[in-house]
C-alpha cells in the first residue's frame, strides 16, 4: 500500500501517517517526491485496510500496489529510478552507459590492454570477473583477490569505473570494495542470501536474469535488494533458455520495454551472453539500445582466441569501436547520448 501526501503536506502529518503505519504493525518508508511525498506500508503479506490512514490530514489517496513485487514497481514510484555510480556517472538517465571488458580477469596485460582498448573506444565502465560462476568445475574459476586488485589498477590508470561480480556471500564484501557496480550473475539471481545481504550494501546493483527466470522472478529478485533498503538496483537482460541451440540463449528484446512499463528501474542488455556469437552482438547491441536499453554490457578482449572464457562471444577492440559509433547514431535518433568518459565531459 501506498499513501500519497498532498502537495505541500508538512513534515508533522507525514510523521503522524508514518507513526499509524507503525502502530498497525508495519513498516513505513517515506519518500520525498519532487512533486509531493509518499509513504510506502511495507511487511503486509496481503490487503491492508487503509481506512484509517485515508482520513489522516494531509492524505491525498490510498493506492494498493497490485502486483507481488511492490517497491520496485511503477505504482509505487513514477518517475524513473536513476542510478549513481563511480565518479559522477549515473545510469538511468537520459545517457545510455556501455559497460565493456573481457569475461575474465586472466592476468595485468589482458586486463590493462582491455581497459586500455574500451576506454578509447568512449566506454565509461570496465566489466570483467574476478570470481567466475562457471558450469563446469574444471573451467577457469578466475582470480578471485589478486583479480579485484588488477581491477582496481585498471581503474587508476584508465578512470573507468568498474562493474564485477560476486559469486557468493563470503566475496561479497571484498568485490563491493573495489567494484562501483557489484554484479549478481543470472546463476545466482535468486540466491536469497546474497541478494538480501546485497540490499544492505552501499553499492549500487547489477542484477542478470536469471537462466530462465521470468520477468516476474527477475523483479521479485530485486525486490528483495529494495527491501533490505537498497535502492540501487540495474536490470540486465542476457537472454534465456529456449528450445533452439542455434544461439547461446535466446534475446528477449521485449523485456526492455517491459520492464520500463512495469518497474522504475534502469535495464540494460548484455548481447554477448544473449548470443553467444561475436557477429551477432553488434546487431543485437543496436537493437537493444534501439530499444530504449539504459545501457549495454559487452564482452571485449584484444585476444579473443586465447581468452580464457567466451572467447567466441568477445569482440575484437575494432569491432567494439564500430558497436560504440553504431550505438551513438541510434541513440541520437530517440533523444539520448552515448555516456562519454570522464575526461571528455569535462
Ligand atoms: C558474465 O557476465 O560474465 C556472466 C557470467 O554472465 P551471466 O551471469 O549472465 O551468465
Ligand atoms: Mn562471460
């Protein structure tokens, strides 16, 4: 349930609705709107009689959020959610960020060639995996530790910021400590535990879906991130299981609007686990932000045949470089930008 406060209500009658809120056993959480504030009953596991509420001074309506999930909604909250990160960047504004790296952290030259290349190419982010959920348990697991502090190089000399992910409680807190984007990979995203714990960090979120979750369970999943009080959560569609192995997954292009119709928050797609295929990536990456995508998260590596993990998916630099002139027309043409590294903004 949502109680929406009149234009100008006072800080006493927002107070009173939260105290109500309270007394009838659930939790309340205020939000200051630029328009008006709202008060959101969370802890209900059904319908709420707001009658009580609804009379209160300073109460505008009583809105009942229909769907399962509720903070990450759009009934809870209109205006789209925006996401800081790094060093001034933001996602989910008006500016699309591409996010790009090798799978995998392999060793300092790799890392550094692939900052390197990706950041002249105009990426703001530098994505790759220290720790590494891979389906075989005789596959490179990635670096783990010493992986975060090639990161954290790669961050000092490029300025990128970087997104990397956590396989597990235990790492978690190691990676938020250098990542500025923790990512939640598709085989964890209803990992309760982790997700629950990722709600009480000051990072923000990158949540994949899930091999073949639906929409409904990807938005419940970053429910859970919301609940634990962490507001910043980022969407990424990567594809899922479908009947035909032509492809490594299945792209479903739908869920960008989808999503921008049922939740606030940013989505971005990631056409290289989508595919699976380094040539379908381009075209898929154009599609996705022809799609309204808040941004991409492309797999790039100077030696894609020697990578270590999807290498078949990896793009060449040049080929990154055409993806990031490619994207830069699209999205010109429905009124956003390609985000530009730091050093061009200023
Ligand atoms: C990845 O981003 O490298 C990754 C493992 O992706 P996913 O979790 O989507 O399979
Ligand atoms: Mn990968």
């Amino acid at each position: 349930m949502l109680v929406v406060m009149r234009h100008g209500a006072t800080a006493d009658q927002v107070q009173r609705v939260v105290a109500i809120i309270e007394e009838m056993g659930y939790e309340a959480r205020p939000m200051p709107g630029k328009q008006r504030t709202s008060v959101g009953l969370v802890g209900n596991d059904g319908r709420v009689d707001g009658s009580r509420i609804a009379s209160l001074p300073g109460v505008q309506e009583i809105l009942h959020v229909t769907k399962p999930y509720k903070q990450v909604s759009r009934e809870w909250k209109g205006e789209a959610t925006v996401v800081p990160f790094g060093d001034g960047l933001r996602l989910g504004a008006q500016e699309v960020v591409v996010m790009a790296g090798p799978c995998s952290v392999e060793n300092e030259h790799q890392i550094l060639a692939a900052a390197r290349a990706v950041h002249e190419a105009g990426a703001t982010v530098l994505r790759a995996g220290a720790y590494k959920p891979r389906t075989s348990p005789y596959s490179f697991q990635g670096l783990g530790e010493p992986g975060l502090r090639l990161l954290d190089r790669a961050r000092r000399e490029t300025g990128l910021a970087i997104v990397t992910e956590a396989i597990d409680a235990e790492s978690l807190d190691a990676v938020a400590e250098v990542a500025d984007i923790v990512q939640i990979g598709a085989r964890n995203m209803q990992n309760f535990s982790l997700l629950r714990k990722a709600g009480r960090l000051g990072k923000p979120v990158l949540l994949k879906r899930g091999l073949s979750a639906t929409i409904q369970e990807l938005l419940l999943s970053a429910e859970y991130i919301l609940a634990e009080g962490n507001p910043h959560v980022i969407l990424c569609e990567r594809g899922v299981r479908s009947y035909d192995s032509a492809t490594r997954n299945m792209f479903d292009l739908s869920a960008i609007p989808l999503v921008h119709q049922l939740s606030h928050l940013p989505i971005i797609a990631d056409p290289s686990h989508a595919t699976g295929q380094r040539d379908m990536v381009i075209p898929m990456a154009r599609a996705a932000v022809a799609a309204g995508a808040d941004g991409l998260l492309v797999e790039v590596h100077a030696n894609p045949d020697h990578a270590l993990s999807d290498g078949a998916q990896s793009l060449f630099p040049r080929q990154f470089a055409t993806l990031m002139e490619e994207t830069r027309s699209i999205a010109r043409a429905i009124g956003r930008e390609i985000a530009e590294p730091a050093v061009a903004r200023r």
